[in-house]
C-alpha cells in the first residue's frame, strides 16, 4: 500500500465525499416529496411514469458526478 503523506488530498476527498452525501440526501428527499405532490394532484398512473423518469435521471446524475470524483 502506498503512504498518503498530503493531508490536504486528504480533507479534499472527505469533504467531497460528503458533500456528495448529502447531495444524493436531498435530491432523494426533493423527488420523492415530487411524487407525493404529483400522485395526490393526478393519480397514479402519471406519478408511476414520473417516478420511474427521476429513478432513470437520479441513476445518471450518480453515475457522473462519481465518475468526476472519481477522476479527480
């Protein structure tokens, strides 16, 4: 294994990585608070489609911002 001496690599990927975190927290929050809104105004057939759109968007929106961090 390889001794990591920069403390600063260091703090910049703790920090990143929670930041990420709370990132996914808050847009996992944010779309189902969506859901519940659209399925009380519409039904739920359109809340289904929603979902399953935001599911798709949220997997891409992962899959960049870890491939970026991971890049870094």
């Amino acid at each position: 294994m390889q001794k990591c001496s920069n403390a600063k690599e260091i703090t910049k990927i703790v920090i990143y990585s929670t930041a990420f975190i709370v990132l996914i927290d808050l847009i996992i929050l944010l779309t189902l608070s969506l859901i519940t809104i659209l399925r009380n105004a519409l039904g739920d057939g359109l809340s289904l489609s929603i979902l399953i759109f935001m599911g798709l968007f949220i997997i891409y929106g992962l899959y960049m911002i870890s491939r970026r961090l991971l890049n870094m």
